[in-house]
C-alpha cells in the first residue's frame, strides 16, 4: 500500500503531467474512458474464440469480428487467403485514407499460440486480472489498436488521417515461404512513414530494437564401420564426433559476440537417422560398437543485423568445411525474422512516445535491451519504414504458456497512450524522423 504522502504526491505529479494535454486530446481520453467496459468486453469474445495458428477459421472469425469494427469507423477491410499449399489463415487488412501527418502502418496479430477447446468458455476473469489464450499475446494488443482508433474517431479526431492496420494470422507459426507470407506486410510498410507494433507491453518500456530470427541445419556424416576401428585412417572419426567438432567450434568462434545466440534444439544421430525438420523430432538407430553413420543437429540463430547474421554465418560455414578424417558435412541456413536494428530515428519515435505518456501522467517510457525481446512483425516493417517501435500493448505475464493473463487496467492505459500517439503522428505539424 502507498504512504499517503507519497499517493498525493504521486497524483499531483499525474495532474500536472496530465496538464500538458491539449483539450483535443483531452477529448480523446475521455473517449477512450468511455468505452473502457466495451473494449474488455470485445476480447472476452475474441478471447473465447479459438485461434491458434494452424485452427484457420478460428483465425478468420477472430478477424471478423475486428473486420467489422474498423468498417464501423469508416476503414475499408479485406481478408488475404493464403494458398493451400502454405496451410495458413492469410492476414486482416484494413486501410483509411488520408493525407495529413505521418502514413501509419498499426501491426498485430490475431493467432495464438494455444487453442481453447471447441465451444469452450476461454476467458476467466479475475477482479483486474484476465486469464486466456491470446488475452496478452496479442489480442489485448490488438484490441488496444481497435479502441485507441474508436476514440479517435468518437473525438472527430480521424478524418484526414493516413492509416493502414495489418493482423497478421500467423505469427506464431509463420507460413512458408516468408517472401509470401510477410509480402503484403512489407508493401504495407513501403508504403508507410511509421510502424508501430501492439505486442504486450512492460512497465515503462517500448521496443525500439529486436534481434532478428533464423534457422540452421547442420547434417555430418562418417563411415560405418566396426568402432574397434575408429579414429584409424580407413575408418575416421565419425559423424557424431564430426557434428560435436563443429558445434564446439561454434561455441568457441561466436559466443561472445554482443547480442548474437545460437542454439542447438536437437541432435539426432547413429547408424540409421531420421529426423523431421517441420514437426522437430527424429529417432535414430546405432550401437556403441558400430561408428556412427549421420547425425542432424537442428538449431537457431539470433542477430541484432543483417550484418551480424551474415558474419555469424561466414564463420559458421568455415568452421564446418575443416572436417575430421573420412567424414564430411553441410550446413544450411533458414531465414525467418530479419532484424529490427536499432536507430537514432526509432529512439526519437520513442521520444514522442514517451512524451504522450508522461504528459497522460503515466511517466516517461524508455528503450528496451534487445536481448530481452524475441522475434515479431515489426521486424519485416522495420526496415522500410522512417522510424518503428513495438511494446505498446497492455502489460501481462506468462505469454506462450497455459497461464497467460493480463492486467486489465492497462488497457485502457496503452489505448490512451496509443491514442494521443496516434494523435500526435497524424497532425499537420507531425515530427518527421
């Protein structure tokens, strides 16, 4: 509990930062006050929807539901289907036109990483606490783009704005080929000044910067051969001592480099392998007196740049050409999430970020360490656009586990921020970065 003195401090620093609102704005969080119990309520529904990546029409009704709430404020909606072959949803977009400000792109996604079960009542709330899957990641979030822009148009604060919004509907599980799957997202981007993301938030912190995601596969092969034999020149070393070499190798070359990680998620090997890179699983087949004939090792890659992921990969490549006797062995590299470098043009988007919340009274916001952060969508916008930040969701806890929850509180704290944000982007005057 707070000391009196300090609560009434506390406000009258509120006050006075809410002071440095304009009446505009003002109006605007009053809007978004006003239909605070309607936006807990709209992701109780979109909550008790089912929608991990691979349910396709619980994705699609997840996206009518938002689909028919941008057409209510004046946004013209499309589904984009997905061929079968890449066994995804496909993606909600919805756009308003406008000239006046900064071109926004607003990014979410509408899949989850868990299903609820068939007719299911997946929402449970607890007094300010809501438990669900999806409910911090990211339908909160998303909910956060659709009340935030309820407000904005409540206010007359809208028209003229120029704003594209994309949820995306498989995040969690991106369909292949990327160059497909993210190929409206980064049209949306080029065509954009700024991006901002509505992943889950954290206490005064926005993301300005994300490391990029990739995969590796690395397979070794040696000479079958009874082991009474192994390390003779007829007979080698072996695939499994061959793919531990080169893993050390790893190890030793790449593991102090400033932001950059490289995991190994399964090694299978022995006489007889099999693995499956989609599902991540294999058997293997060997006996400890027979030289193993293959292994496969399954493993990513995490970057701050391009830059870094292409120098990680130079080193990687030549520490798997120098092979142990009579085995040899071949990586292949899998690009999934490009980087969200940081940049003097994000912090300055998170200047005016920050600034909209410590004028709300909410104090300011500062950067994130971009070790902290996995992959997301903004990292494909990131590139194209002038400036990108992401975080700006409600604040939760235990995202891709069965105890996700939420604080329903910053709800209407992050529709607030990201109201006024928009606001302030979408004005004549806007900051160009």
């Amino acid at each position: 509990m707070k000391k009196p003195f300090l609560a009434a401090t506390l406000a009258l620093l509120a006050g006075n930062a809410a002071a440095e609102i304009s009446p505009a704005e003002q109006n605007i969080r009053d809007a978004v006050a006003a239909r605070e119990d309607e936006s807990i309520e709209f992701l109780e529904r979109v909550v008790n929807i089912g929608s991990g990546t691979m349910s396709h029409a619980g994705v699609k009704a997840v996206g009518a539901e938002f689909s028919r709430a941008f057409e209510e404020i004046g946004f013209e909606t499309r589904w984009e289907d997905f061929p079968d072959d890449m066994n995804r949803a496909g993606h909600l977009i919805a756009t308003r036109a406008g000239d006046r400000g900064r071109r926004l792109l607003l990014i979410g996604h509408l899949d989850t990483v868990f299903e609820s079960e068939d007719g299911a009542v997946a929402f449970r709330r607890e007094g300010d606490k809501a438990f669900g899957p999806g409910v911090e990641d990211m339908k909160g979030g998303d909910v956060v783009v659709l009340y935030a822009l309820k407000a904005l148009d409540d206010a007359g604060a809208l028209d003229g704005a120029s704003i594209e919004i994309i949820f995306t509907g498989d995040e969690e599980f991106t369909g292949k080929p990327i160059s497909h799957s993210r190929r409206s997202l980064v049209e949306a981007a080029k065509r954009a000044d700024v991006a901002l993301n509505f992943e889950g938030g954290e206490p005064g912190v926005a993301v300005t910067s994300r490391r990029g995601a990739s995969g590796w596969r690395l397979t070794t092969s040696g000479r079958r051969h009874h082991s009474s034999g192994v390390f003779s020149e007829e007979v080698g070393a072996g695939a499994i001592y061959e793919a531990a070499r080169i893993i050390d190798g790893f190890y030793a070359k790449l593991r102090k480099r400033k932001y950059l990680t490289f995991n190994v998620g399964a090694m299978v090997g022995g006489s007889d392998v099999q693995y499956d890179f989609d599902a991540n699983k294999g058997t293997a087949f060997g006996k400890t007196n027979v030289v193993p004939e293959k292994a496969v090792v399954d493993g990513d890659l995490r970057f701050i740049s391009e830059a870094q992921k292409e120098d990680a990969r130079a080193v990687m490549r030549k520490i798997v050409a120098k092979h142990l006797p009579v085995t040899d062995a071949e990586i292949e590299f899998i690009d999934s999430y490009p980087a969200m470098s940081p940049s003097a043009a994000n912090d300055a988007l998170l200047s005016v970020y920050s600034a909209v919340s410590d004028d709300l009274g909410y104090g300011p916001v500062v950067g994130n360490d971009p070790a902290a952060r996995g992959a997301a969508d903004i990292s494909f916008a990131a590139p194209y656009v002038s400036a990108a930040i992401d975080g700006l969701g409600p604040v939760g806890t235990g995202g891709h586990t069965p105890n996700e929850s939420l604080d329903l509180k910053t709800v209407r704290e992050a529709s607030e921020r990201a109201a006024i944000l928009i606001y302030r982007l979408t004005r004549e005057d806007a900051p160009a970065f």
